[in-house]
C-alpha cells in the first residue's frame, strides 16, 4: 500500500473529510486529494503535520502490513517520554501508536498539574498512587488512590497534584473519529 493509499485509509477510518483534515492539519483539501492518490509527493514537514493530526508517529505510515502482528508490547525501556526530562509532569506512552488508543503513565510531583482542552474522544484516569483534584468545566473531583474518573474531551479540563507525594497516574483515551461533528 502507497504512502497515499494509507493516509487516505486512515482518514476514511476515522469518518473524516478531507476538508476536516484539511483545517486540522493546514494542508488544502486538494492536496490531500491527490495525496491520497499518489499524484503528488509530500515533504516531512507537512507528513508531520498529518501524524499530530491523526495523532499518530510518523513512522506508522510506513509500517508494512506484512509484519503486523496480532498482538503489540512495549516494554519499560521502550517508553517514549512525552515531556521534557525536568519537567514536574513526566508523562510516558505506554502502547505503540495505533490510531485508535492512546495510554499515558503520568507522574507528577506535589503541587503540579496540567490542562488541557482536546475533542478527540473520551479518557479515562485512574489514579494509581496519589491524590488529584480534577476539574471538568465547572465540575471539581477529588480523586484518591483508586479512583477513576472517565469523561468525553470535549470540556476544557485541569487538575492538580494536592497530595504531599508523587502522584502516579493511568489515562486511557479512546481516539474517536469526528462522526459526531
């Protein structure tokens, strides 16, 4: 399969157009057209772009369907580290990219936090070590070791670490494609 021909799969699996690909990633809708069949060739810069879109690594759209495998690992030294190596939050890629789900090991020290605003599907977060208060718009939680919370990214959302040690931190998002829209 084409470069072309897996870009435009991966559009026609998420229910996207190619005006909605076109807004998200900068790139013309008539462009991605004859991308998609292979009249044209595209730079690193703009296949770049395409990866954040699809929120997928660059490198997925060049991996054979011949070696796909039924199952995939990603063992402890092969996490990608999302953050910068100081940072208060360290957030850790737990699954290879494959478009559809997206697990986040996160660690923040006391009194750190992050925020976000991101329509991409739903999350969940368990809370593995630690205490969180997590807002959802103008909803609050205080969340415990143990606890999950589970909510679609379509509100503006923060939280912060309040307890006195590390916070360990599970999130799973469901990467939806934009049929809602």
């Amino acid at each position: 399969m084409s470069l072309g021909q897996k870009i435009g799969r991966l559009r026609q699996e998420r229910g996207l157009t190619l005006q909605e690909v076109s807004e998200g990633s900068g790139l013309t809708p008539s462009f991605l057209s004859r991308l998609e069949r292979d009249k044209v060739n595209i730079s690193v810069a703009n296949l770049r772009k395409l990866a954040q879109f699809f929120s997928v690594q660059m490198t997925h759209f060049f991996e054979g369907e011949d070696n796909q495998q039924v199952g995939q690992m990603m063992r402890t030294s092969e996490r990608i580290r999302l953050s910068l190596d100081e940072a208060p939050v360290q957030v850790f890629a737990l699954l290879p990219p494959n478009g559809d789900l997206e697990a986040r090991l996160i660690e923040a020290r006391p009194g750190s936090g992050q925020q976000s605003f991101s329509s991409r599907g739903s999350q969940m977060v368990l809370v593995l070590e630690g205490v969180l208060n997590f807002t959802l718009g103008d909803e609050e939680y205080a969340l415990n070791t143990g606890d999950t919370l589970f909510y679609r990214e379509d509100v503006p959302n923060s939280w912060v670490n309040t307890g006195t040690n590390t916070a360990h931190v599970l999130t799973i998002s469901v990467l939806g494609g934009r049929e809602d829209r």
